[in-house]
C-alpha cells in the first residue's frame, strides 16, 4: 500500500509560532482559579467562566469542535463583562463535543479547554 503522507505543512513555520501561542495561552488558563464551568438547559448551554473574568472587558471565541464529524464544528465570537455566556444548545447533537475557549481579557490571552458529553 502506497499512500502520500504529508507531515510538514506548506507553512510549517507558521503554524510552529500558532501552536506556540496556543501554549502560552494554556499556562496562562492555568494561573486562574477554576476552569469553565458548563449546565445544560433545555434550550441554552451556560459556561460559566473562572471569576476572575467577572468584570472585565473580555473578547475571543468559543469554538464547538465535534472530533467525530468535522460538518457540525461551531464557532461563536465572545464579547463580554459578565463571567456568564449563554449560548443556543439546538445545534449539540449526542456525543463528544471538545470545547475550546480563546479569549483576551485586560491584555492576557486564555486558552481553555474542556470536554463536553452529551
């Protein structure tokens, strides 16, 4: 079986700098006191987020990423002062949802992630 594999990406340098910054957004999720928190309602999803985003300008996007059926990934943008967002849940189907939160808050960039069984 003779298969082409690509194992370097045409900007290869890029995405070393990306992953990089994915990094240091992870040690910094790691300073906060709690991750996300999330409770499924009928028809909402709340993500709670840690307190120390309560009050502050926060800016990013959540994304929704279904490791199963790359078609349902979701994304939302994050504007907010609240340490609540409320998201419409119609479009989580059953299964395993990875839920990535990027978000910049008072010149800090966070990255958490968290899983979602539904």
């Amino acid at each position: 079986m003779n298969a082409k594999i690509d194992l370097v990406t045409v900007d290869y340098y890029g995405k070393e700098l990306l992953y990089q910054d994915d990094i240091n957004k992870q040690k910094n999720s790691k300073k906060l006191s709690s991750s996300i928190s999330l409770q499924m309602n009928p028809h909402t999803l709340s993500i709670e987020l840690p307190k120390e985003f309560n009050e502050q300008l926060c800016t990013g996007k959540i994304v929704f990423y279904r490791p199963s059926d790359a078609q349902l990934d979701k994304e939302f943008k994050v504007n907010t002062e609240d340490s609540m967002i409320i998201l419409p849940n119609k479009f989580l189907s059953k299964g395993k949802w990875r839920i990535i939160l990027d978000i910049r808050c008072n010149d800090t960039e966070y990255q958490i992630k968290k899983d979602l069984f539904l």
